[in-house]
C-alpha cells in the first residue's frame, strides 16, 4: 500500500478500515457471529466470522488497537475461569445491536466463570453479560491497566434465582487507570439467589474512572474500595454521575470508598436507599473530595444533598 | 461528481475515507516509532514515519493537513522545542486508547518542550508523561500561536522533579482563543510534584476555553498561590473572555494558601461555571485567588472543598468565603 488509493469517482483510501462507526483504527478488523461462524474461518467480514470472541482476540496483534466487532444475537457460554480471556493489549471488542440482540454472555457451571481481561488498554463496548449460576465471585475481571469497559450490561437471572456475587472486580495490584462508563446492573425485583455483595469493586484504585453507572439491586455495596487497598496504593479516581438504588435491607452504603485512594472525587451520584432509613449511604473516609452528591433513604421523600462525613 | 456505490454499502462524494468522524481535504501522513522510518513516504500505515517532527515537516501549512500517531508510538523531548508544531493548520491525532495512546516522555533537559508556534493546531488522545523526568521542566506543551486546541490528552506529572509553568503554558502573549478540552491529569505518584507550580499556566491573549477536564494531585509545592490553573499576565489587562467550565480541580496539598484558580495581576474576566474546586487546607478558603479582583468573573455553579471526606459548598456560600 503507498499512499491514497483513488477509487473512481472521487473515493480515495489510506488503507484505515471503514467501521461504518466513530472508531479509528489503524489495525486489523474481525468478526465473530455464534449463529453463523467458523473459527476455521478467516473472520475478516461480517459472511465469514470466526465463532468465539476468544478465536477473534487469539488472531489479533498486541499494541496495534486490533477491533473485534460481535455481531447481533452472538451468544457464548462461559464456565470456567479460563473461559473468556481478553489477554492482547489494545484489542477492542465492540458489540453490535441493542437489547437482547446485544451479544451476550452467559457465565454458568462454576462461581469462578469469568470474563478475565488481562491485556493492557482492552475496551469492552456494548457487551451484555448474564447470570447462569448463582453467585459468581467475578463476573469481570480486570487485572490490567487503561482497561476500558463502555455500556456494559450484566443481567442476573430471577427464573432459577441467580445473582452475580460482584459484577466487576479489579485485581488488588495493576488495574490502575479503569474507566468504567455506562455499567448497568438492574434488578428492579430481588432475583432471589444470594445477594450481590458488589456491584463494582475497585482494589487500589489509581487515575480510575466510574460515571454514568446504574446499579439497582439487593447489594451490600453498589460502588466499593476499601478492602484491599494498600496505604498509598490508591488514589486520583472519579466517580461521577452514578446512579444507585438498593432493593435490599442491609445496612451498607451504596458508595464506600477508602481513605487510601487519596485525591479522588465523588460526585454526581444519586444514592436511593428505600430500606435503610438511618443508615449512611455514601462512606468515603478522609480519601476523597464529595460534592453534590444526593440521597433518598425514605421512599416518597425529596432528595437532599449528602451530608455524610463518614467513617470506615 | 456523483455518489459511487461501491459492494457492502460504502459510497463517496470524493473525500478521503479515513475511517474516522471529521473531514479534510489536506495530506494524510502517519507515524509510527515502532514501524516507521522518515525514509517512507509516511503516506500509509504500513509506512509510517517514525517521528512527529518530521511528519510535520512535511505538512503544508493552511490546508488541513492531519498526522496520525499509532498505537503505541513513543517519542522523547530532550530539548527544548523537540518538537516544533509550525504549519498552521495542522492536526495530530492520536490512535488507540489507555496506555497505548501515542506518548511523549521529557527526560533530561530542563527546557525539553513542544513548542506551537502556528496558529490553528489541534492535538488530539496524547498522553505527555513527565513520570520518570530527571531534571526540572518547565513546561511539557508551550504554546506561542493562537488558536491552539489540546483535546482529550492526558499529563502525567513528574514524581520526583518539579514542573515548573505546567503541563501547558502559554506565556504573556497576546495570542487567543486556546482550547484546553478533557486534559485528565492523575498523579501517578503519592510524593508526586513537591514543587509543581501549576498545571495550567495562561499568561496572555483572550478568548481561552478551559472546560471538561479533571486535575487530582497530589501537591502543588513550594508556591501554592500560583494555582492550578494559573491566569496570570504581566500585561495591564489580562486574558479577557475566558471560560472555565465543568472542570474538577483538586489536590491533597493542605499547606496554606493552596490555590485551584488563581486570578493574579492583570487577569482579566470571563466565565468560571459549573467546577469543582479541593483543596484539603482546612481553614483556607484560597479556592479561587490571588490579587485580581473576582468582580471581573462570573462564578456559577462552582463548588468548593477544603476537607477530605466532606462535601463541597456553593462558592460564596456561608461555609466557605471568597476570597
């Protein structure tokens, strides 16, 4: 390839591929559809997509921001530890569609069954995730840094009472630099199982970013990071423009962020907290910087602006 | 010319795909530090050049022309205008996400910079990583031209020297209108920048757009009125018609005097709206400060902090004074 391609009539081409979308991209493009791919084949265009989001991210190269795009009603089953791994640097799966035709991803078998993101500077978008067993202890994993996951769905699943333990984790060392944007975790009725115990929980969070979230389930804690924060670890996160309502009755708030995780700022959020009347609802010790952030702990009650210094 | 319709849907009234969301009808030239050479032609991806400065040697200013940086690009500043943005126009984006955004270290000169030096240059998704320089800098992206827009980049700020003038700094000119949009700067270090004196340093010109950024550090140093965000201009008036809007600025630093924004001789005025300002300075209500008189701004919406683990007030408000 050297330089523009002119196409008739006036098209002309650098050689970058045209996504059809906003992305910009300078490396290879696949595909993976479960209904109608082969991993045999060379997952190039949308008619000849691989299988498996794993076989999609194998074939990518590490550093060149690699794109896999999951097509529409892809469906995949994870039931290990090991079954889904996002392990090149800078690969960027995008699913396609909305709803239910989001690919989706069904973690079964075994509590350990995750998603495990080890590659640096992965990007997640538009994926949606489901519980197939109850209380899995991770859902996502993310143990590399400038990871980014965008309008990411979990759903659990009320018919056979399956609840996911915590959504999203990151590892206790490396994860530095998250960014969260759009996570939705919505259980407006109990889905029975056992309760979540996290909606995102954050281990020695660092330039990490959660906004734009809703989390409304029977959950210990929505948004956490104390446990596992090493004394200086952690720190310059924000957390923005969250919204969180807890259907259950235990007593822990919705936000809890350590005093370790200095500098960073939690703002925004919308704390609705119907059965703990009494309870604090936003705890973020001597870490962080608050500013309007606002609760309701009584049903049929205007909000009001946070006033909690709390403790841990 | 009419639309052609080429297989799979893609049609074209002539421009240059690029796979992106924004149009031109200048020269395209990559650059790779990984896989190019300024022996290629720099015309394609698979022939990138290896370095910004050359790339943008060959531009032609005023025309629209756009250098991608790829995917794990690294380039060090080792002296002062290292890299010199001087074709008007021109625009440098860079690919990719985390840390492999395109990434320029300062190392081992005190003055190691980019310089802009045209008008109208946008850079784009960079990150300038400061973290691991071994002597004081002063000033990662120095800016002499108007029209300068810095988009979507992150600062990494150095952990054991100082940065003296910032991330950005733009001396006491009277070149306008720069743009300053979603800079993200998060010490990497807990000692990090014992001696930075601000982030943000705007010494002249008019018009200047600061907004949608996030600043958390972790200490601001020896000279904490100089502020975060720095107005200052040694001119009799100084930057007219400024807005700062919807940034969060905030450091740890607790010494007295520890200022966000700071307002020095000759500032001039403009819009400060919809910002959150820490510090954790209990006692200290220097959010926005220094000795040009607030009358000149307007303030809405801005929230001010001076404790970790509270919660901000109304600028203004009973709680916490101007100053």
């Amino acid at each position: 390839m050297a330089g523009l391609t002119a196409l008739p009539n006036g098209l002309s081409s650098m050689g970058n591929p045209v996504t059809g979308g906003t992305y910009l991209t300078t490396g290879s493009v696949y595909f993976v559809d479960s209904n109608t791919g082969k991993d045999s084949n060379d997952g190039k265009d949308p008619d000849h997509p691989f299988a498996t989001v794993d076989h999609g991210v194998a074939h990518c190269t590490s550093g060149k921001m690699d794109m896999v795009f999951v097509m529409p009603n892809h469906a995949e089953t994870i039931s290990s530890s090991t079954g889904m791994r996002i392990s090149v640097s800078g690969v960027k799966v995008v699913g396609l569609g909305s709803g239910e035709q989001r690919p989706t991803f069904t973690l079964d078998t075994a509590v350990a069954s995750k998603c495990e993101i080890t590659g640096h500077s992965a990007y997640l978008e538009n994926l949606l995730f489901k519980s197939g067993i109850d209380a899995i202890t991770y859902g996502i994993h993310v143990s590399a840094t400038d990871v980014t996951l965008k309008n990411i769905e979990w759903r659990d699943d009320a018919t056979n009472n399956y609840q996911v333990g915590t959504a999203i984790a990151t590892s206790s060392s490396g994860a530095g630099g998250c960014i969260i944007d759009g996570f939705v975790l919505n259980n407006p009725v109990d889905p029975g199982g056992t309760r979540t115990v996290y909606g995102i929980h954050m281990r020695s969070p660092r330039r990490c970013e959660i906004k734009n979230c809703y989390i409304n389930t029977d959950t210990s804690h929505g948004i956490y990071s104390s446990t596992g924060v090493a004394a200086g670890a952690g720190g310059y996160n924000l957390i923005r423009k969250n919204f969180l309502q807890k259907t259950g009755s235990t007593s822990a708030p919705m936000i809890e962020w350590s005093s370790d995780a200095k500098g960073s700022v939690v703002c925004d959020n919308i704390i609705f907290n119907p059965t703990t009347d009494g309870e604090d609802p936003l705890i973020c010790d001597t870490g962080s910087f608050l500013f309007r952030n606002f609760i309701v702990n009584q049903p049929g009650e205007v909000g009001i602006e946070c006033e909690v210094v709390g403790t841990t | 010319m009419t639309l052609t319709d080429y297989p799979n849907g893609v049609s074209s009234f002539g421009l240059p795909v690029i796979g992106g969301q924004f149009i031109t009808t200048g020269s395209i030239f990559f650059v790779d530090s990984n896989t190019g050479s300024n022996s290629y032609n720099g015309k394609d991806k698979d022939h990138p050049f290896s370095t910004l400065s050359y790339a943008v040697s060959k531009c032609t200013a005023n025309k629209g022309d756009v250098v991608y940086a790829m995917p794990g690009h690294i380039e060090s500043m080792s002296s002062s205008e290292a890299l010199n943005v001087n074709k008007a126009g021109v625009k440098i984006i860079g690919i990719g996400h985390g840390y492999l955004r395109p990434r320029i270290t300062f190392d081992t000169t005190a003055s190691a910079n980019i310089a802009i030096s045209s008008c109208d240059v946008t850079i784009e998704n960079f990150v300038f990583d400061a973290s691991t320089a071994a002597v004081n800098l002063t000033g990662l992206v120095r800016v002499n031209a108007s029209d300068f827009t810095l988009l979507n980049c992150e600062a990494m700020l150095p952990t054991s020297e100082e940065l003296v003038y910032g991330a950005v700094y733009m001396a006491a000119t009277s070149d306008d209108r720069m743009t300053i949009d979603g800079l993200k700067v998060a010490a990497s270090a807990s000692s990090a920048c014992d001696a930075t004196y601000s982030v943000i340093h705007v010494g002249g010109g008019d018009g200047h757009k600061i907004i949608n950024s996030f600043i958390s550090i972790s200490n601001l140093g020896s000279t904490l009125a100089a502020g975060v965000i720095n107005l200052s201009s040694a001119a009799t008036t100084g930057p007219q018609g400024v807005l700062i809007d919807n940034d969060i600025v905030v450091t740890t630093a607790s010494s007295a005097g520890t200022c966000l924004i700071n307002l020095t001789s000759g500032s001039g005025s403009g819009i400060i709206s919809n910002c959150y300002l820490a510090h954790a300075d209990d006692g200290e209500d220097t959010h926005i400060g220094g000795t040009e008189q607030l009358s000149e701004f307007g303030i809405f919406q801005v929230y001010v902090n001076n404790v970790l683990g509270e919660r901000g007030f109304l600028f203004g408000s009973t709680y916490v004074s101007a100053t």
